[in-house]
C-alpha cells in the first residue's frame, strides 16, 4: 500500500472513530454523506436551514443563513438556527460534551469498502 492511500485510510479510520461520539456539531455550512441521508431520512430535506442544498442522490448541504457573515454580525440567530437543526433531525444524533461517557448516541452505520 503506497504512503498516499495509507495516509488515507488513516484519515478515515480515525474520521470513523470520532464520527461514533455523533455529529461534531452543524456548521454555517454542513455537508452530510449518504450513510447520514439514509439516518435521516426525509426529513433531512426540510431542516429548517436557509439553505438545503441536494448535491448528490446521496449527499446534502444545509446552509444556516444567506450570509456567511451572519456567524460574527448574528451570532444569536446562528446558534438559534443551530439549535432547531438538531431538534428537527433528533439531537441524540449530535455530539453532547456534557454526556455521561457511556452515553450512546445516533449513528449510521459506516462502510469504507474502498480502503483496504
């Protein structure tokens, strides 16, 4: 295996193993991959962000706000549009840092058949 795809793989393993802990967080703009499309399911496409945006059969990117200057001029408006995004498609799936350790929370499951 070259250095390249082991740097790879390594990036997806460790990605992999943050990703169990939830969803870091959503961000101004947050892409989700097809294993977070399927978890979702159709309600992925009505999150109340200003923006959602189909960027594959498998793929979408919610946008918090028009403006991506809205995250210094409102921060309030972004930690509120923050806050009914995880609502909407179920907090247990985010990453809570004031969870007990044990806590479990919501994931898809991943496959990385392309790295062996």
């Amino acid at each position: 295996m070259d250095a390249h795809r082991k740097t790879t793989r390594a990036f997806h393993v460790d990605s992999l193993v943050r990703l169990r802990g939830g969803i870091p967080d959503v961000f101004w703009g947050t892409v989700l991959g097809a294993p977070y499309v399927e978890m979702f399911g159709p309600k992925i496409f009505s999150a109340p962000a200003y923006g959602r945006h189909q960027l594959s059969d498998q793929s979408i990117l919610l946008q918090m706000s028009e403006n991506l200057s809205d995250t210094e001029r409102d921060p309030a408006k972004i930690v509120d549009i923050r806050r009914r995004i995880k609502h909407h498609l179920g907090e247990g799936a985010f990453f809570e840092p004031s969870a007990p350790p044990d806590c479990r929370f919501l994931v898809p499951k991943f496959v990385f058949s392309d790295f062996r």
